[in-house]
C-alpha cells in the first residue's frame, strides 16, 4: 500500500474513533428482553390461558340504596343525614310529591319524599350483590339488603325492594362522585325463616336478601392481557376465541374485540348467561391453534393417564376441543383410576354426549358419596332417552337426602326444557302473525313455566303468585319438604299426599298464626291475625300439606276471590318449619345452606378471602331437621288460642 493510501486509512480510523468518543449523540443499545414464558406442564403449553391474564375475573361488589315499602307497620325511623338527603332527591327525580298520581288509593297518596321515607310502612336499606364475574347483560343473581334506619324499624318481612341502581363499590350517597352503573334490583324480601319475626334484630329481621331480584344491565367485560405485546399473536388468540364463541341470537357483538397487540376485550355470549364460569374456564383453556384438533385431544387423554393430577385442566381443555374430543373421551369412560374417569365424564357431559349416560348412571347409583350428586348434576344435562329420565326418578327413593334432591334437580331442570322446547315448536308452527310476544304459556313469577307432573319426570309445578314455586315431587321414600335459600325461591314437597298429622295445635310468631284440629276427624283450622290492621280470620284450607302452602301463600283478588292469607315466601318456610317441628307433618325438613354472604366477602376482600378447610364427608349442602316421631303431650285447646312459642330449633346434623 502507498504511502497517501495509508494516512487516508489512518485519518478515517482516527476520524471514527472521535466520532464514537463524542464527535455526535451515541446510539442506544436496543431494549432486549426475553420473552415472558409460564412455568406451566408442556401439555397444557400452547392454550389462551397459558399466555394471558384474564382480568376482572373475581366477583365484584356493587351495591346501592334502596327503598323496601309494604311492611307492616315495622318500618320507618331516622335516617342518617346524607342518606336522606340522596334518598329525597332520589324519590324527587321519579316524580315522587304531594301532586303525583303514582300513589293514588294507597296509604302513600300526596306525600312528599321526605314522609315517605318516615311511613311506618316503609325503611331504607343498603343493597349488596357479587356481581358474577364477566356475566353479560340479563344475569341473574341474589342480593343482600340491611335496613340504614335507626330506632323504631323491627323487621323487614314482607316488604317489596322498589327498582335500586347498583353500582362498583361500596355505597355512595349524593354529593359523592358516583361510580358506574352495574345493574339493578327489586323484589320482595326473604327474611331469615328460621328466625321468630317477633324477636327483633337480635336474629337478623332488619337483614334479609332478594332472591334472584339483580339483573345486570350494564356488564363489566373481560380483559386478555397478553403476557408478550405481539400483534400477530393478539390475532391469533381473538380469532381462536371467534372460531370457539359464534355470535349467536340475543348476542350484542362478537365475544373478542383487539384492543391493542396486548389487550384483548372478552364479552361472555348470552348462551353463557348463566354459566359465567364455565365460559371463563372454556376460553383459558381453548388452543390458540385451530388446525390439529384430534391431535391436542389425543395428547390430553392421553395425559390424563399419565398425569392425573391435572385432571381438571385437562378436563376443559378436552372439553374445550368440541367435537373432535368425543372419540377419545369415550375411551375414558370406564378408565380404572377415578380421577381420569371422572374428568373424562365432566368434559363429555359439557358436550353433551349421550354415551356417557351409561357410566354416569353407575357413578350415580353406586359411585362414592361425595360423588353421586355431581354424577346426577352430569346426567340430567344429557339427552339421552327415556332411560335417563328413569334412572334418576329411581334416585328419588335412595336413603341419601343429597342424592334425592339433586336428582329432583335434575328432573325438574330436564322437565321445564322439554315444556318449552315443545311451547317453541308450537310457536314454529303458528303462522307470524299470530306468534306473540309472551315467552311461554303459564308463564308465572321469575320467568319459570308451570309443570303439569305429567310427564316422564314427574315433576309438578305450580307457581303460587309473586311469592315462589311449589314443585310436588313423585316418592315412594319418606316425605320431605326442601326448601331453596339461592335463586329462584322454592318449596319442594317430596310426596304429593302428604297429609297434616291430627289432633294438631302450633302456635307461632307471638300467636299471630295457629295451626289446629282437635280430633283426627277433626279438619285443619288456620288462625290468622293481620299485623296491619289486627282483623283476625279463620280458614279451613284442608287436610294436605299441599293444601295449606297453597292458602298460606295465595293472595285473593277481584279476578280469584279464593281465600287466602298471602304470605311472603319466608313466613311461609317459617310456618312449615314450626308445623314440622311440633310434630305436624311426618317428614324431614331440608334447606340449602347459605352462599351468598361467601360470595359478598369474597367482593369486598377482593376474592383472596380463605376459604375455611374441609374434608370430604364433613360438610354437607343440605341443612336438616328430622322428623319429629314424638309430639310433645299437653293440653289440648278447643280453639287457637295463646300457647308457648316454640324456642327456634337447632339443626339436628346432615342427612344420610
């Protein structure tokens, strides 16, 4: 090389090193981090689940003011200063005042806000409710209310909760930003029944909950985060969520919208109204990729052999393929070891598979104990036949009480699709013109149709007005009277003829309802005394135990004058529990146990709420009261008059 050659080398070596050394602004080094990757078993790899986080997936609490009217003379007392305040103001803007017809002929007419919530008649409550977690619009759920009155409110039985908004978070009165709506509540209120209405506070009267009375109006969706930013991936995922959730009828858009290459928005479709959770659990465990279904499912059963402590994951995630899973479920129906067993059933009923009836059945009539509810929750979805149907009214004989009121709940569930498939053929069949708008014949309270009990589940159902369902349950077992705490409100009598045990004579809730017959001819007499305006009444609704839920709960009126006392659902559950208890009718008495005010703890700690530990076989759904053999000896009056209350009874233990 030359001698220019080399100093035009040396000057553009020198003129480099300066330049990196400041000569101009240095470049940065490129952000390099690795990609985010879950310690996760490479079977479950590759899943929506696996790479995103769904948020909003607790319950969340909302809650509200509300207005409770209808008591009787138990409401009323001050109200705390603020809470007033927004309660007046709220009564104002639904044109509550001295000039509004809203009240005309009622005891309310031409008062002004400000005495309509001092009336007697009337308390305000604090509304609570765990909203269902990604529920959509039309979800419904329980609510929690407790009276804000102070001195002078007893009791909130038999009073109606007037439409409330509900919204994120604690309560907030007027002046206070306000958080957004959630949805609403009403209905009447269901007052603890295992409490004597005149004892006041000390057992909760000033508390009690709407069943079924929330409905969501303005649903909180679902959130994928990513757990790496990636446009294309983000694609893939929102386009494997479309391929698995169609939009459907009733459906308000598609159930994944991107949002961004790490946030996709998730809506659960109205097929999943009441099953939330199950759609939660269906889309974290749908493949990303659409195009080896069989392989995946071949991969996951056989995973479920080896693997069996991911039973569950592996469950939805077969359950999650569809179709194509079938084939290798089948091969798990009769696996030795439970656990693949049983998480192969689960997943084939969630598709509906009719051969799985068969060794469901086995797992219903001779499975553990702590299985055989479940095994009947499974095998009631399946249309599989007649022999379903015959299967589970056997069950309503077994000695279990569990088993014989989830098989109850099995039939009656299978009993109401099959009265309104049919309702929907016949509307198919009709011309257009003369299709209306009613959802269903008989229609009654809550949206549930009336049951003729005479079909091959034998379920009867009538609906007793605006207050609950009475299902009358065909058994050859002992009697038993079950009775629903969550949902839609239920009294269930198993066996239809079952009669009142006579001589008789309870007396209950300060003796404003007798129950009495003096001889065995004797027919059954009902003393009643209104708590409002003190008439007393006397009826004889007959000698069936059916025959009195039915005049207890009926409230006359122009178009059916029929006599009748027109209790709330609590005071009837009540009333059956006093008769039960004083020997009155020879049957156990079962109730759900309460899972609300769980689930409002769990909103309020934002879901890290421990659950308290069991083991199997230690607690039981169901709580009971035994059927008293015995009734005490005593004096037997020749009318209702003044005796003793009964002291509330204590639960006697699970059944068996």
């Amino acid at each position: 090389m030359s001698r220019p050659s080399l100093a035009a080398a040396a000057a553009l070596s020198i003129a480099i090193v300066l330049t990196g050394c400041g000569g101009g602004p240095p470049k940065r080094a490129r952000d390099v981090r690795p990609a985010v990757v879950r310690d996760l078993p490479a079977v479950l790899r590759g899943t929506i689940g696996s790479e995103t986080t769904l948020v909003r997936i607790q319950p969340q609490l909302i809650s509200g003011y509300g207005l409770v009217v209808g008591l009787r003379g138990t409401g009323g007392g001050a109200l705390p200063e603020r809470v007033e305040v927004s309660m007046e103001r709220e009564l104002g803007l639904r044109g509550v005042g001295a000039g509004n017809e809203m009240f005309r002929g009622t005891p309310f007419e031409g008062m002004t806000p400000r005495q309509l919530l001092r009336h007697p008649d009337v308390a305000v409550v604090v509304v609570y409710a765990a909203m269902p977690p990604g529920a959509p619009n039309g979800a419904k759920f329980d609510v929690y209310v407790k009276a804000v009155n102070g001195g002078g409110l007893t009791s909130l039985e038999g009073g109606t909760l007037w439409t409330t908004e509900l919204r994120l978070g604690p309560p907030s009165a007027y002046g206070t930003v306000q958080a957004r709506q959630i949805g609403i509540a009403r209905g009447p209120i269901f007052v603890n029944p295992f409490a004597e209405p005149s004892q006041g506070e000390t057992f909760g009267r000033t508390t009690g909950r709407v069943l079924d009375g929330g409905m969501i109006v303005n649903s909180s969706n679902f959130e994928l985060r990513l757990d790496n930013t990636s446009h294309s991936r983000a694609r893939a995922i929102q386009e494997a969520i479309l391929n698995h959730f169609p939009e459907g009828p009733g459906d308000s858009g598609p159930a994944a919208r991107g949002r961004s290459a790490s946030v996709i928005e998730v809506v659960a479709p109205r097929a999943y109204l009441d099953r939330a959770q199950e759609f939660t659990q269906l889309l974290a465990h749908t493949q990303i990729d659409p195009t080896a279904p069989e392989e995946y499912a071949r991969k996951y059963a056989e995973a479920l052999k080896t693997q069996p402590g991911l039973a569950t994951p592996l469950s939805w995630c077969l359950q999650a393929i569809g179709r194509p899973a079938l084939p290798f479920l089948r091969e798990l129906y009769d696996e030795p070891e439970m656990g693949p067993r049983l998480a192969a059933l689960r997943a084939g009923a969630g598709l509906g598979d009719p051969r799985a009836a068969l060794p469901l059945k086995s797992l219903a009539q001779t499975g553990p104990a702590a299985l055989r509810p479940e095994a009947i929750e499974m095998l009631g979805r399946l249309d599989a036949g007649p022999t379903v149907d015959v299967a589970l009214r056997d069950l309503l004989a077994e000695p279990s009480l569990e088993v014989r009121v989830a098989a109850y709940e099995a039939l009656a569930d299978r009993a109401e699709r099959l009265r309104m498939a049919q309702w929907y053929r016949e509307m198919e069949a009709r011309p257009a013109a003369a299709r209306v708008a009613d959802p269903a014949p008989n229609l009654g309270h809550m949206g549930r149709i009336a049951l003729s009990g005479d079909t091959l589940q034998g379920v009867e159902r009538r609906v007793m007005g605006g207050a609950f369902l009475l299902d009358l349950v065909p058994s050859d077992r002992d009697p038993l009277i079950y009775i629903t705490q969550q949902g839609t409100p239920r009294v269930v009598v198993f066996g239809r003829d079952l009669r009142i045990r006579r001589p008789l004579m309870v007396s209950m809730w300060s003796d404003r309802l007798s129950i009495a017959a003096d001889s065995e001819t004797d027919d059954v007499r009902v003393f009643y005394r209104d708590p409002r305006t003190g008439q007393a009444s006397v009826g004889r609704p007959g000698n069936s135990l059916v025959d009195l839920i039915t005049y207890m709960a009926r409230t006359p009126s122009p178009e059916d004058p029929t006599p009748g006392l027109g209790l709330p659902y609590s005071e009837v559950v009540g009333a059956l529990l006093q008769l039960q208890q004083a020997g009155g009718v020879d049957a156990a008495f079962a109730t759900e146990r309460d899972r609300l005010m769980s689930a409002l703890y769990k909103a309020v700690e934002g879901g890290v709420a421990e659950e308290r530990p069991e083991f199997e076989g230690q607690q039981t759904e169901l709580q009971v009261y035994e059927p008293v053999k015995e009734r005490p000896a005593g004096p037997k009056p020749a009318e209702p008059g003044s005796l003793v209350e009964p002291l509330p009874p204590k639960p006697a233990g699970k059944g068996s």
